[in-house]
C-alpha cells in the first residue's frame, strides 16, 4: 500500500467538490491502493476550514456539514505523529507539515499549492513525488 499525503486543498476537492481530478481518490482509497497518512494538526486545519466563511455556504450547496467531512478524514486517513522538519523548507509555513510528513514517509504527496509544487524537483531529490492529482496509473509493461 502506497504512502499518501493530501493537503487540505486536495481533501477538500475529493470530499467535498467532488472535483474531476480528485474523483479517483476516494475509490483508491476505499480499495486499499493508498493509506492515507495524516497528523492531528493537518486534522485541525481542516477542521478550520471548512469554518471559513466562504466555505460553508459551499458545504451547504452540496448537502454536506463540517462533521460530513471530519468523518470522511476519521474513516480514510491514517493519523500519525508529526514528524521532524524536513531538509527542504516551503514558501508557505502552512504548507511545510505535509512536506514533513511526505519526505518523512516517502510518500506521495498530492497538492495543488503553487508553493507546494514549485518544489516538486528538490522533493524529488528526497524521494518524494509531488503531484497536482493522482490522475492515470500507468500502464503495466507487458
């Protein structure tokens, strides 16, 4: 099972938005394809917000609540404690708990952060993938 990291932009895609690039997120998850790793404080971000004010008429447009969407994070991810700093620092402090977590881990990480995907390169020199979306698997070689 692969190692999976979301930011709070990719959660809200799949589980709320219902976003056509997140759309194979939930099945992969659901099959057992990804386990889903998260820390109590990237729990806490979504928590706040799906508080935002421009968020909660969105979560009302589609029939959903904020516990909806806690409970979809409680049932699919996989809380672990908050690793140290990685040697690679983001723009964004916001964003520098999934890195963390994602080079810690060596795992996926999928964001749609421009401060998250400028560093996609020196990521990758730490083993970690950075994608915008899970998108098509490739195609096994036959």
């Amino acid at each position: 099972m692969q190692p999976l990291v979301l930011d709070t932009n990719v959660v809200l895609d799949a589980f709320v938005f219902a976003d056509e690039d997140a759309q194979p997120l939930q099945p992969a998850l659901a099959a057992g394809r990804f386990q889903w790793l998260a820390t109590a404080a990237m729990r806490e971000e979504l928590a706040r917000v799906l508080g935002y004010r421009r968020i909660v008429p969105r979560l009302a447009f589609y029939g959903l609540d904020a516990a909806h969407v806690l409970a979809a994070f409680d049932r699919f991810a996989h809380v672990v404690d908050a690793p140290a700093k990685a040697p690679a620092t983001c723009a964004d402090p916001d964003d520098q708990k999934f890195i963390d977590l994602a080079v810690a881990r060596g795992a996926l990480l999928l964001s749609r952060d421009a401060a998250v995907l400028s560093m996609k390169n020196r990521l990758a020199r730490l083993d970690v993938a950075v994608r915008a979306a899970l998108g098509p698997q490739p195609l096994p070689i036959a």
